[in-house]
C-alpha cells in the first residue's frame, strides 16, 4: 500500500536520528551562530521563549539555548526527540523540553512564544502554507520567527536538476523553496520587516546519501543526472567528480506586527 506524506517523514527519519545527531552538515555552520546572535540582541534572555519546529536532532535548539529561558522542541518522530533529550543533558542544557508534534498542528495556544523556529525541516512540509501560519499563531505580537533551510535556485534548470537530485535522495522530500519564495510565503503568513542572509553548503556525496539510507540503484540516478547535466548546471551547483555539490543555506528572519 503506498504511504502517506507523513507516513513517509516518520519512516525516513525514525529510525536516523543519530545520524543527523552526528551529521557535520546540521552540526554546524555559519548559520546557527548568526541565529544565536540575531536572538541574543532581539529578546532578553531572562524571559524569551522559543519554539523549534521540526527540530531534527536538536542542532538549532543545542545552539541558541544559552540564550533563551524555555527551548520547546518539537518534531512528529518520538526518535528525534529522544535524542534531542538525551543530547540536551548531556549539554546540561536543563532548559529543553520536547513534545511530539508536526508543523501544521502545533499544540500550543496563540501567541505562545516570543521567537518560533525551524531549521533544515520545511523542504520536507506537505502544507509549507499551513505550517507558516500555525507558527504565526503561536508566535506572540512583536515576537519572530526565524527560517533555516536549505534554498532551491533562482535559476530555473538548475533548481529542477536540485530537486530532482533531492528526491532521489530522499523520498520524504517536498521542496527547497527559493529566496523569493520565501519572501512571498513570510509576507502571506503575516511576517513583516523580512531579513535574509545565506551561506554556500558543500554536501559531500559519500555522507549526504548515506545519512538518507538512499538506495543504490537511487544513487546510481543521482549520479548519472549529475553526468549528464549541463554545463549551467554543474557550475551553479559547484558539482564535483565525486558527486559531492554545493547548495545553499539561507536565513530568514522576520516578526509579527505588535
């Protein structure tokens, strides 16, 4: 019986969660130290309260922690979460609590938290439109919200050759919305004052397929797309001998009206 999108999500994630605790990719970078940054000057750490939707392994909320009073993480696979409560005290980061939870659903009342977060998760939301405007309704008046992910291309023959290389990587994939994407869903869901900044992210092919359990004969795609792709396309995506290629991470930072 084929699945659902969900259904899919959880199979590909459940049973990784690990892997993305050990990934370099989600680690680090440069971005999750400029989210830090951006929310140590936007709220008093005394009282913020932040909201980490689809958290994955628990990079985002490891990192900006420190700074906050109350980190929710919240993801729909009970693994992850395991993980991230294990990593947490390790970390002795006392302040992390977890709850089981998807994107389009969140369990919290309105206006909730001061800054609501997602890092690396929204390329795989059915209902990308849905899940902003969840997070808009827990976010309180004059709060933020922060966006991490990975960005698909302006360019439109690169962009399809990313997304066609991401779904035979990863079944559970939607789509790497674009900067102005982003721009237009932030503005529809009721952000304002947009900031954006992105970074260059070399994914090493070897790990990158291997962290998604891809199948060999899904590998053997990737590849030959890779080989036959067009010169545009192997110099907008960097892409290298060993398959190995660079995207983009972008960040956005946006908040509700007061």
């Amino acid at each position: 019986m084929t699945q659902a999108h969900s259904d899919t999500v959880q199979a590909q994630f459940d049973d990784q969660a690990h892997a993305y605790l050990q990934s370099a990719v989600h680690a680090a970078g440069p971005d999750l130290a400029r989210a830090r940054e951006l929310i140590g000057q936007a709220l008093p750490a005394a009282r913020a309260n932040l909201l980490d939707v689809g958290c994955g392994a628990g990079h985002l909320s490891f990192a900006v922690a420190p700074v906050l009073k109350t980190v929710t993480a919240v993801d729909p696979s009970p693994n992850m979460l395991a993980t991230v409560a294990q990593a947490a005290g390790e970390r002795k980061l006392g302040n992390i609590v977890t709850c089981q939870a998807g994107a389009e659903q969140l369990p919290f009342d309105d206006g909730r938290f001061d800054i609501v977060a997602t890092r690396y998760s929204a390329h795989h939301w059915l209902d990308l439109d849905g899940a902003l405007k969840e997070m808009r309704r827990v976010t309180r008046p004059g709060g933020h919200i922060l966006v991490i992910d990975l960005e698909g291309c302006e360019n439109a023959l690169a962009d399809t050759h990313l997304q066609a290389m991401e779904l035979l990587r990863d079944r559970s994939h939607v789509r790497d919305r674009t900067p102005s994407e982003w721009r237009r869903l932030l503005a529809d869901a009721g952000f304002t004052g947009i900031d954006y900044q992105s970074w260059p992210t070399r994914l090493e092919f070897g790990s990158w397929v291997t962290r998604m359990r891809t199948p060999a004969e899904r590998v053997s795609m990737i590849r030959a797309l890779q080989r036959d792709a067009p010169r545009e396309v192997r110099t907008a995506l960097s892409i290298e001998d060993d398959g190995s290629f660079t995207a983009a991470t972008g960040l956005w930072w946006a908040r509700t009206a007061a």
